[in-house]
C-alpha cells in the first residue's frame, strides 16, 4: 500500500486545501508581502507572520492570538508544522475554536463550552517521563464544569503514513502497569504485518498508547509541570478534574474518503484498527467513545464552526 505525494496533493487541492506554508503562491490564498517567510531566520517572525495569515485568512479577531499560541506549544514542535497542508493541529484549532466561539458544542448530552490546545501528559505510571509527553490535541470543558473531553486530531496521516514503521519501547511493557497488555498488542500487530505489504498506521496505535498512558496518569493526579502552573489557561483543566470532572477521550479523523473514494479503506482499516485497540483496554479511570470523523461528529453536534473553515476545509 503507497501514496503518490502528488495525487495526493491533487486531492487536496481540488477540494480547496492548498495552504502553502513557506511561500506566496497557495492557491486558496495568498501571503501579502508582509507574511511571506520563505527568507525568514527569525522564529518570533516567523511565528508573527503565520498568525496574522491564518487570522487574516479565517477572518479571526484578536482572541484567537492565545489559542494559537496554546497550540504550537507542544514538544511536537508544531510550531514550524501547523502552517502545513498536512496540519491536523490547525484542523482542531480552528475547528473547535470556531465552535466554541459560536457557542459550543453538545456531544453525547454534554455542552461543551472551553478548549484549550497542546495539553501535556507525562507518560508510564511507574516513572512519569516528562521530557517526552504524551501531546493531546485539544480538550474541551464542559459549560458545568463537570466533564473533560480528551480530543485526539487527524487530517490526513492515516492516509500518508501507512507505510512508515515504528516502534513502541519495551519500557512501556517493563515499567507502565497500564500499558503492558497494550505493548504485547502492539508488538504482535506489528509482527503480523512484518512480511506484508498491506502496512496499517502503526505510528497512529503507537500513539495513541502512549495517550492512554498518559490519560491514566492525569486521572491519578500525576501532572505534566508545564500544565500545572497558576496562571496558565490549560490550569482549568486540571482545577476541573481536582473538583471531581468525569475524564473522557475520543479520537476524530478527517474522512478523506468524501474527497476521493479511494481513500475509503485507509479511513475503514484504521478506525478498525483503533476499536481493537480499545478493546484491550480494561478498568480505565477514563471513558472512551468509538473513534468518529470530524464530517460525523459535524453533523451529529450541529457544531456551528465559521463559514470560512468550512468552507476550506470542504466540511
């Protein structure tokens, strides 16, 4: 199984997804001369010149400035990557920003009114690594302040990275008392595709592993220091769940198969993928809902995300 980047590009493309990061020449829409950073060394710049674009773009006030800075402040560096065609942080960015902007968003009985963005959690339970978190692409609060929704983004890497491999460390089988039954899972999906050339996107399972991990350390009040500071916004978080909020997770893919119907088995081989490996988890202190595309769970909230992102996200 292999992607042609170019077809892929073309797909993209015919549908209205050209965002052309580095230079002035995207055809959905243009940098002015003062956002170009094709020549630019300066980070701050650099970062400067893509908000106002994305803002200009979107058609976004001012209060959109602290959620872009929550969302590229990750250890995934997506700081140099959300200005990507390919960016499922910008797709959750201005996704559920626009939603809670126009009032939230109600999800299974649960109105959800606060995101935030790039939400650190120390992975393995036995010995919390905080030099490599587990990164959660948004999470909302609900208006009550009573429930937690955990939100894993994809765009389009089920589709570009199926043939990519990886390896989960053994640690999480030594050392994560949550993790152990997920590793022997891993290893032997991986074992089973070694000499086959229908690869899925283990890079997706891995993980999400390591989202779980890190989910069973939050629920066991083990947080990340970079969440857990005062003033911080992502702070509410925490506040919400040391005042008793319920903690769920649910992972959202881009079904790119209404772009081209080719794409059809990549986005029904991974979500298959995800319900087996939510079937090997036990007794989590967390729910987890069947992983949905954002078109569903468009429809199935009636979120009132902007013209603008629907529009070029052909929602």
């Amino acid at each position: 199984m292999s992607i042609n980047y170019k077809e892929l590009k073309a797909d993209l493309g015919r549908s209205g997804i050209q965002f052309q990061a580095k230079g002035n020449t995207s055809f959905s829409f243009q940098r002015s001369k003062d956002e170009v950073i094709a020549e630019i060394t300066d980070q701050i710049e650099k970062y400067n010149r893509t908000l106002k674009c994305i803002k200009r773009h979107f058609q976004l006030d001012d209060d959109f400035d602290s959620y872009f800075c929550q969302a590229t402040s990750g250890s995934g560096n997506e700081a140099e990557k959300i200005d990507s065609i390919w960016s499922s942080s910008l797709l959750s960015l201005l996704f559920f920003y626009t939603a809670m902007k126009s009032g939230g968003i109600t999800f299974s009985e649960i109105h959800y009114t606060k995101c935030f963005f790039e939400f650190m959690n120390p992975v393995l339970q036995n010995r919390p690594y905080y030099n490599k978190p587990s990164n959660i692409d948004c999470v909302l609060l609900s208006e009550d302040e009573k429930n937690l929704l955990f939100i894993e983004s994809k765009f389009i890497e089920y589709v570009r990275d199926v043939s990519k491999k990886c390896e989960l460390k053994d640690k999480y089988a030594r050392e994560g008392e949550s993790t152990e039954k997920l590793y022997k899972w891993f290893q032997k999906k991986q074992e089973s595709h070694k000499n086959n050339e229908d690869y899925f996107y283990n890079y997706g399972a891995k993980q999400m592993i390591t989202h779980f991990s890190g989910l069973y350390n939050f629920c066991n009040k083990c947080y990340h220091p970079k969440m857990n500071i005062k003033d911080s916004e992502k702070n509410n978080v925490i506040n919400a769940h040391e005042k008793g909020a319920k903690v769920s997770f649910i992972e959202i893919i881009y079904d790119m198969s209404l772009i081209n119907a080719e794409y059809t088995k990549y986005r029904d081989d991974y979500i298959k993928l995800q319900k087996e490996l939510y079937k090997q988890i036990k007794n989590a202190p967390f729910d987890i809902y069947e992983p949905i595309t954002y078109q569903k769970f468009l429809a199935d909230t009636n979120a009132k995300i902007s013209d603008t992102v629907k529009e070029y996200y052909s929602f």
